[in-house]
C-alpha cells in the first residue's frame, strides 16, 4: 500500500529513550508541547522520543556535553517557538554552562562553549526560527 507523504525535519542525531527532569532558573512561565514541559517554578521536563542534535557548532559530542546540550536544545527551541521569551536566553545559556561543569567538562572549555554561545547563538533562540519541514516523496 502506497502512502501520500511523509514529512520531517533534518539535524537531530540523538532522541530520549527516558524523560529527563530537572530544575532550572526560568521561572514563571507554564509551558506544555509534545515533547517539552516548562513549570512556573522552572522544573523542565524533556519527554520520551524528544529529539536534538548534541553539541552544536565546531565541537565533538562527549558524554560531559550531552545533558547540557539536551536541556539548551529544549530551552531554545521553546524560545524559537515563541512559548518563552527570548529574553531568557542568558539564563538557558547559563544552564549550559552549569550543567557541563557538574558533568566533569574542563572548564576552559566550558568557558569556550559560554564565549561562543553569547556570540553565535542569538539566531538559534529567535522566534520563528524553528526547523524547516521537508517533504517526500
């Protein structure tokens, strides 16, 4: 049986087989998608089946990047969806930067990775800014 279309986004490398909790700075807001909750007291849930890319940008995926890589992905892309504010980026950033300390990542890297967010990832955050879907056949 032959089927119409179907239709996806590029660019994720990795997906969650077990939802991932935890408390963050972004308070005030309440927040639910498939895949992403946000609570007014800031507990972010990223849920079973959420996709994301890693590390992002001239880097290597290492084990001491990837839960601070995950919990940035989800905060910016609530931010590109226009659910929270663009104006919490910092503290996503600054998500980032806390959770690859508490993971073991050197810290002059962890320094690198905050320099090079501050300056580079402005687009990433902006609302509308969502991965394109494509379509095939």
């Amino acid at each position: 049986m032959k089927g119409d279309h179907i239709y996806y986004k590029e660019g994720y490398k990795y997906q969650l087989v077990r939802s991932y909790a935890l408390q963050t700075k972004i308070t005030g807001y309440c927040v639910s998608t498939d895949y992403i909750d946000l609570f007014t007291n800031g507990v972010l849930t990223i849920k079973w089946g959420y996709a994301w890319d890693g590390p992002s940008g001239p880097t290597f995926d290492t084990k001491n990047s990837m839960r601070g890589a995950l919990v940035h992905d989800a905060l910016y892309q609530l931010m590109r969806l226009g659910l929270i504010p663009e104006s919490c980026r910092p503290l996503a950033d600054n998500e980032l930067h806390n959770i690859c300390l508490e993971d073991g990542m050197w810290h002059p890297r962890v320094d690198l990775w905050e320099h090079m967010v501050a300056v580079f990832a402005a687009g990433c955050a902006a609302s509308g800014s969502e991965t394109e879907v494509l379509e095939a056949p």
